[in-house]
C-alpha cells in the first residue's frame, strides 16, 4: 500500500522529480526534497553514491517545488517520508511529537568518523533554527548568511576600501555619492531584506543579547536602547544610501542595478551569485564585507544560519536509515562536493578548506572564522504575525513613514499584545551559546 501512495503521488505531481535509476535493493526508504535554486543535482549524487555503498537499499527520492503542500497530508495520516526536507510548522510538529529529535545521533561520532560528536561538526549556532529546549529536530545541509556585496572592480578603480569602522563605513557612502554612483541598492519590494540589516545593526547595538529580547518577546526588548540604534542607523542609510526609486523595484531589478554598475553595493544573503549567475558581467568582481562593530564590548557574530534543513518522523518507517542517510550527507568530504557543486558555504566547520571558491566566498569564509557565532533571528518561525507586523514596521521606517521612536513603541505594543495572548505558543527562553560567552568576556 506503501508503494502504491508513493507512486501515486509523483505520478499526480506534475512538477514532482524522481531521480532513481538502474537496479535497486530490496529494502526501501523515502526522501523528499524542495527542489529549489540549487536543485537536486547534489542529492542524485548522494544518492547515487549512499546506494552504491548499500546495494541492500532503493532509495525512492523526489523533489518538487511544492513539496510543503505534498508531504502536510501524508503527515496528517501518520505516513510521512523518512526524510522530509520541506517549510513545515516546525514547532506544532515539535510540541505535537511528531518530528524525531536527532540528539541520540548527534552525540555520536559523524559519519564515517570514529570519535567525537556529530554535533561538534557544525559551526556554532547552525543547529539553533530547530532546536527546542535542549532538543535538536534538523540537520542543515546549507550555510546561508547576510553581507554587503560590493563591485570589487569599482572599489579599485575609485581607490575604495573596505570598511572596518562604522566611521570609515559612513566616509565610504559619502565618496560613493561624490562620485555620481548609487551606494546601495536596494530590493525594495521585498522589505524583509531591510528587516536583515536591522537585525544585523541590532546585534552590533546591543549583543546576541538584544536579538534574543526579541526572539523571546521580552519586555522592553522592541524598544531597548539598541533596538532604537539599530532603528535610527537602518533608517540613515535608507534615506541617504539607498538608490532612489528602489522602493519600486524587486529583488532581480534592485540586484540588477549592482551588477550592472549602477551602484556600489547590494545587501543580501550569499545565495546572490546563484540568483544572478546568468546575469553576472564576464569579468565582475563580486566580493563581499559585514557590517563594521558599533561597540568593542560586543563580540562579532555574523547573521546566518542552517538552511536546507532535513526532519524525520517519529511515524516515519524507516527513520533509522533516513538519520542515516542525513550522517552521509553532511560528511565533511561530501559537504565539499556541496560547495563545489553549488558555489555556495556548507555549516560543517572547515568543508572549505583546501577547495577554490569564489571570490565572494572566500570573503565570506573570513568572516565564518572571525566570528564568536553565528545568529538569526527565530522571529519568522516563533511568531509568524509578528514578524509580518515587523517587517511592515520596517517598511515604514525607511521610507520615513515611521521615526525610529515610533518605529520601537510600535513594535513593543504589538509584541505586548502578543504577550498577552494566551492562543500564543510558548518557548523556552533563549540561552547564550558558551562560545559568545567567552567572546564577551574576552572583550571586555
């Protein structure tokens, strides 16, 4: 019966992929994927390459791009796929016990490995995104985190240099602008882009500390002295950097205007060289920088995280195997094909070395290693209503519908509301990670 529902739903999805081919074992599991920017081309060859080391096994793999609306039913009727790599309502599953927590895996040796933790594989902070009180319910496959892209040719040929001071950042927007060029573009249509260097801004401000007052709907923590920084400096630059008309423009049109030279700079997540790779000059040089400190008491922590993140089911009938195949997967050596595959950062410490990347990457790998953690916000998924109300907020504030006060009493009075909500989930509080500890401590 198993086999017949598997059939029958990649043979009712037209956008569905399955990637079998040759002879198969005899024993079966499944794995269904998002198939997005980066397609399925690395999980056909770990497929591929897992099955050749278990001729036992048929894997039954496929990917759609609406794989969220394909495996919801399947989970409702307790026959869900062994992995499942799909935009869920994490949490519910979580307090639902639905989802398996990997924690028995993850304390032991990686795979292929003989000693240590599978855990300690990771870059610090990767695996908060689905972790759950002392629990971990995802493995991520990606690393994406948040820079400013800049034309490395422009910044040459105007005797640019990236900044290292929030001073020496505002001396460079001004020379930008001396020079008849746009500093930064901006996706303007999309204000959850702004939402990211907010919260870039807000860690600088105030620490790991501020952005978990938000994670946590602590009182104050909407509108705290960093938060109200934070406010003020994102709508400074919107204001006086950002390209005008950007507002009226998507993510392709603004990152079009960078690379075509029309600007200096562009902030996004680092999946920005796979998003314009057909439109990228021959020649340009696109590399990247963080946002300078605000503060040398506070550690630098990067904003970025775990993406592509696979889940098992407690209802799942082969979730050993599927735990299996995760262990495989994000093996050092197999992370390498990853990022050579996808031009893009995987989160097992170290994968990079010794691989040639580019020149954005290898930027951003700088940064990897400088920073105390990684961070990202867990507003998205905690409170989905909230971050919407925040991102609007955002929306307003810069494009100077809101000032950076009324911006922060906003957003405390509707995180207040939400406070008292009694329908509201409830987590428990964020903890600081132990390497961001020692970082402060070092720092003051």
């Amino acid at each position: 019966m198993k086999r017949i529902l598997v059939l029958l739903l990649c043979f009712n999805a037209a956008a569905c992929t399955q990637v079998n081919t040759g002879e198969k074992g005899a024993r079966r599991f499944e794995v269904a994927l998002f198939e997005g920017a980066f397609g399925l081309f690395y999980y056909r060859q770990m497929e591929k390459q897992y099955e050749a080391l278990n001729p036992e096994l048929n894997i039954r793999m496929w990917g759609s791009p609406r794989v969220s609306d394909k495996v919801r039913p399947r989970i409702l009727r307790r026959d869900p796929p062994d992995v499942v790599m799909a935009d869920l309502p994490v949490w519910l599953l979580i307090k639902g016990k639905r989802l398996q927590p990997l924690d028995k895996w993850l304390d032991q040796p990686a795979y292929g490995q003989r000693q240590g933790r599978w855990r300690d594989t990771f870059l610090p902070g990767v695996l908060d995104a689905f972790t759950y009180g002392d629990q971990v319910y995802g493995i991520p496959l990606y690393f994406g985190g948040y820079v400013v892209f800049y034309n490395r040719g422009m910044f040459r040929e105007h005797g640019w240099e990236v900044p290292q001071t929030w001073a020496e950042l505002e001396n460079l927007f001004k020379s930008i602008k001396a020079a008849g060029i746009a500093p930064l573009a901006f996706q303007g249509k999309y204000p959850s882009y702004a939402q990211r260097i907010y919260f870039s801004l807000l860690q600088r401000a105030g620490g790991l500390e501020a952005i978990q007052a938000l994670d946590d709907l602590a009182p104050g923590g909407f509108n705290s002295p960093a938060a109200l920084e934070a406010a003020r400096l994102l709508q400074h630059i919107a204001l006086n950097y950002f390209q005008p008309g950007c507002m009226a423009m998507n993510h392709i049109e603004s990152q079009s205007q960078f690379i075509f030279g029309k600007t200096a700079m562009v902030a996004c997540g680092l999946w920005l060289r796979k998003e314009m790779e057909d439109k990228l000059p021959e020649g340009f040089e696109l590399s990247c920088f963080d946002w300078p400190p605000l503060r040398p008491d506070i550690p630098y922590c990067w904003q970025g995280g775990g993406g592509s993140f696979l889940m098992s089911f407690v209802d799942a009938p082969d979730r050993e195997e599927g735990v299996e195949f995760m262990r495989y997967m994000s093996a050092r050596e197999n992370m390498q094909q990853w990022i050579s595959m996808n031009a893009a950062l995987s989160p097992i410490k170290d994968a990079a070395k010794g691989l040639s990347v580019p020149l954005d990457l290898e930027a951003a790998l700088s940064y990897m290693d400088r920073a105390a953690i990684m961070f990202t916000s867990r507003l998205s998924t905690r409170y989905p209503s909230l971050q919407q109300d925040h991102i609007e907020a955002i929306r307003k504030l810069i494009t100077d519908k809101f000032t950076p006060q009324a911006f922060c009493d906003h957003m405390e009075e509707r995180a207040a509301a939400m406070r008292r909500d009694p329908q509201r989930d409830a987590f428990p509080p964020s903890r600081l990670p132990e390497a961001y500890i020692q970082a402060r401590e070092a720092a003051l």
